[in-house]
C-alpha cells in the first residue's frame, strides 16, 4: 500500500513569508518610462471620457431633460508629429498649454493612483515599525522612508508654520529631472506639472492609512527640477 503524501508538503513557503515576501528589485529609471507612459495613456482616456460626458449631456439638452449649457470656445492651433520627454508618442498637439479644466480630469486620476499606491505602500513599510507620535513623526517618515524607498533619495528640506501646513522641498524631484520642451524652459515646468500629481496623491494616501489625513497636498513646480509638495493638515 503507497504511503500517504504528507500535507506539511502542499504548503512549500510559510504564513510569515507570504505576508512580508521577498523584495524584487528593478532598473531604477523604469518609475519614469512608467510614469511617461502612464500620463500619455491616461490623457487619452480622459479625453475620451470626458468627450463621452459632453455628448451625453448635449443628447440630454436636445431632449429637454437638462438646461442647454453656454458655449465657450478655445482657439487651438496643431503640430503635427510633435515629440519631447515629456510623452513617448505624441500626435497633433495644441500649441498652447492645455487649459486646467482639460487637464482637471487627467489630475484626478493620477491623484486616485497615487492615493492607492501611497496607502498600500505605507502599510508595507510600517510592518515592523511602532505607530507614529504625532503628524510631524508621520511627516517625518513620508520624508525619510518613503521618498528612499521611491527615488533612493530624502526629501531636502521640510518646513512648517507649526499650524497644520508643511512644506516638503526636493530640489532634484527624479520624475522632472528630464523634462524639456522645444518651446523653452517656462513651457517645459507648465508640462512638469502633471508629473508631480501621483507623487502628491502618494503623500495624501500615505499620511490617511496613517491616520493623519490631509485636507490637501499640493505640489509646485517654479523652476526645473525643483518641486515642492504644501500639504495642508485638516482642522481637527
């Protein structure tokens, strides 16, 4: 009679090691070719949404069922085959910077990533930790811990008015560190902006699994590759 197989032998790793698994290490640039690829894609979706929403709400408005909403007009002028490092694949573009309300849809979803990321992030790095003291400790922590582990780098400098607003400064912020335009240079830190947006939501998503939960966190960019995050506390 064949021996029974024994059960310890189905389960080959431990309850310990599938809960913290092993770290996989990859090509530290591939956060910015990700993240190139990630804005142009989303972009696109957005449009797309947001060119569904307005169709929609125009079949409403015929129909009676919505107030007709005011026309506006943006005056648009096209390059045809345009490319910079700021997208991979670039087809006819505005030559002026894209108005905030087009880009109000592309921000929102970056933020929502970021706030994702940040939150399962921080729950990683806090494993064998012990909860935080303050806003300041968690503070602290999103500019130690978390800006290495993301960019193997601290943030350089921190301030506060010591009434709930911080100020986290990097005065060599990684995913802005190669944007250029064929413009110039002001042109170049108007497209910059967008690539600070999932860094912004991280902190906001970081800070709320902490339990330190930020009203805003705003990110500014005046010169290239400059950037600085204004994170402003909630009232408790």
């Amino acid at each position: 009679m064949a021996s029974r197989a024994s059960t310890s032998s189905a389960i080959p790793t431990t309850l310990a090691s599938l809960a913290d698994p092993p770290t996989k290490q990859i090509d530290g640039t591939a956060y910015e070719y990700f993240l190139i690829e990630m804005v142009a894609t989303l972009r696109e979706s957005a449009a797309f949404a947001t060119a569904r929403t307005k169709e929609v709400e125009k079949e409403m408005a015929e129909a009676g069922l919505v107030p007709v909403p005011t026309p506006t007009t943006v005056k648009k002028e096209s390059i045809a085959g345009a490319r910079d490092s700021t997208t991979s694949l670039q087809l006819s573009r505005p030559k002026s910077t894209i108005v905030d309300e087009e880009e109000e849809p592309l921000r929102a979803r970056l933020e929502n990533i970021g706030i994702h990321v940040g939150g399962n992030f921080s729950e990683r790095l806090c494993v064998s930790r012990p909860p935080f003291n303050d806003t300041l400790d968690a503070i602290k922590f999103v500019c130690k811990d978390v800006w290495n582990s993301m960019f193997n780098k601290q943030i350089d400098n921190l301030r506060t008015n010591h009434r709930g607003v911080y100020v986290l400064q990097d005065n060599t912020f990684k995913p802005i560190q190669r944007v250029s335009s064929h413009l110039g240079r002001a042109d170049a830190v108007k497209k910059a902006k967008i690539y600070s947006v999932l860094a912004a939501g991280i902190i906001q998503g970081t800070l709320s699994r902490l339990g330190y939960p930020p009203s805003s966190v705003t990110p500014e960019i005046s010169s290239l590759p400059n950037c600085t995050f204004q994170v402003r506390m909630a009232k408790s």
